[in-house]
C-alpha cells in the first residue's frame, strides 16, 4: 500500500510538471483571425485547435453582469444594431455600461466581419456572458476528454472609465471574481490588465490569482515593476517592444513567465519561442501547428 502511494505520488509529480513545462498557445479574444472576435463559436474553435488558453476580455453592463467584449462600447468596425444597421462610432450612445444584458443580446457583432481579419468567418453572434464562455469550455473540454483549458482574463478599466463605461476597480473586480469563483477553479484562471491599480487590488483581495502585467510603454521591466509595486507571476508586453532574447532572460530572472501580445506571424512566433518565452498570445490559433 505504501508503494503504490508513493507511485501514485511519483506520477502526479511527473504530470504536474510536464502541464508546467507546457509552451502556453493563448486564442487573442477566442482566435479573432478566424471567428467573431470574443464570441462562443470562436472559442469553441479554437478549444478544436488545442490551444491551452483562451484569451479574454471582460465589460459590465448597466445591470451588473460581466459581458466578454473588447471595448466596454459597440464597436462600429464589427456590431451592428437589431436593424441590420452598422453603430455609429459615438462610444458614449453605445457604451455597454448603459445598456442591459437583455439589450445587449440585440446587437450582432460577427455577421460584419472585420476588414483586418479577412480570413474571420461571418456569423451572427451576441456579446456572451462569461459565465456563458466557462460552461461551453468546461463542458466541451470534459465531452472531448481534453486537458482542462485555462483562461486568461482582461479587465478592460481605465482611470478615465471609472463610472462612465465601468464601475470602479473594487466593484468591478468583485463581479468578475465572483462569476470566476462559481464556474471555475482559481489555479485555471489568469487575470491580466493594463491598468496597475486593478492588479493591486487583486494582490490585496485575492491574492491566489494568477496576475499578469499587460504593458504597452517603452519603459523598462523594472521601472513598471516598480509602478506595479510587485512582482507578478507573468509579464506581459506587446512583442514588438524591443523585445530581445536577453530581456527574456532577464524576466525570467526576475522571478516572471513572459508571454508576448499580439504575435501573428509564424516567423514572429518562432523567434519568439526560440528566444524562450513561456506562451504566445495569438489572433490565428490555426497557426501554431506551423511552429516547432
């Protein structure tokens, strides 16, 4: 009995460290290069690709509930109202916060398609709940007998947004904890941001989380470490931010995964990961089978 405790032990070290070691293929809002940006049907793709991670963000509605959309508005490039009729650029008439659930569910943001992502498919989609995105996942992943997918989760706030397109940090964060807390364990989930004074609170007040820090300036790694206050679990800058192979390393030295934003290119990707990096976010999952 001892041995096989021990075995059973030997094993799920074995496992624990292979998931750890896995190279991390993120679909950027679900895989937008070849569905509706943040919608069911591209996540539900990309999970078919295999992906380790879906990529999302997340917006809150005049009703309270967490919405996964990009822009915390109706984009005019991609959604067109109940009509048929493509919405204006006025982001304040078409700011989700001002709108319910049940109102929200009018608009269709994928028949458009997108003129950047020529090889997206057209389908009629609705903004979803991310309540909506864990149960397709969870419930696709345990029908396919795959490996449990992660998620990535962007908190689209902004100092300027507060109660105007979203509520404050602390409120916001709250709801969207609490959707994750029902639907999925804590050690699967990743919550990233561009605005440090969501990754703050969520240190403070749920400090299991994995956080990442979403950078778009040219200072350097410690400089925003140093604005950040701490040092996150995963670092994460656009790629082409003079990125270099020694910054990889210097990152990892620090105590930090790197896992660059938005890599499209498979030459792009390759180098990427020759260089080291832990993952790659990406709007063309269908990509990565490309990469060794």
């Amino acid at each position: 009995m001892k041995y096989s405790f021990l075995y059973l032990l030997f094993f799920f070290s074995i496992l624990t460290s292979y998931s750890q070691s896995t190279f991390d293929w993120q679909a950027h809002r679900g895989g937008r290069g070849i569905m509706p940006e943040n919608s069911l049907p591209a996540f539900q793709k990309s999970l078919e690709i295999g992906v380790t991670t879906l990529e999302l963000d997340v917006v809150i509605t005049k009703d309270k509930q967490v919405i996964v959309s990009h822009e915390p508005f109706f984009s005019a490039d991609i959604c067109q109202d109940k009509t048929g009729q493509s919405v204006s650029s006025d982001k304040k008439q078409y700011n989700i916060y001002q709108f319910t659930y049940t109102e929200v569910q009018s608009f269709d943001c994928g028949s458009k398609g997108n003129k950047g992502f020529p090889e997206q498919q057209k389908l009629k989609v609705s903004k979803p709940l991310l309540s909506e995105v864990f149960q397709l996942a969870e419930k696709y992943c345990q029908e396919k007998k795959l490996p449990p997918v992660h998620y990535n989760i962007e908190i689209k706030s902004s100092p300027e947004g507060d109660n105007t397109f979203h509520p404050e940090v602390s409120e916001f964060s709250n709801l969207v904890y609490q959707v994750i807390k029902q639907h999925v364990p804590l050690e699967r989930i990743t919550l990233q941001c561009f605005d440090f004074r969501v990754l703050k609170y969520w240190k403070e007040k749920y400090p299991t989380v994995t956080l990442a820090a979403l950078v778009a300036n040219p200072k350097s790694v410690e400089n925003n470490l140093a604005d950040l206050g701490f040092t996150p679990q995963i670092y994460s800058p656009y790629y082409k931010l003079l990125l270099t192979k020694n910054k990889v390393e210097n990152i990892h030295a620090l105590g930090m995964k790197v896992i660059p934003w938005t890599v499209n290119d498979v030459a792009d990707m390759q180098r990427l990961k020759d260089w080291g990096v832990d993952g790659i976010i990406t709007d063309y999952p269908n990509r990565i089978k490309e990469v060794k």
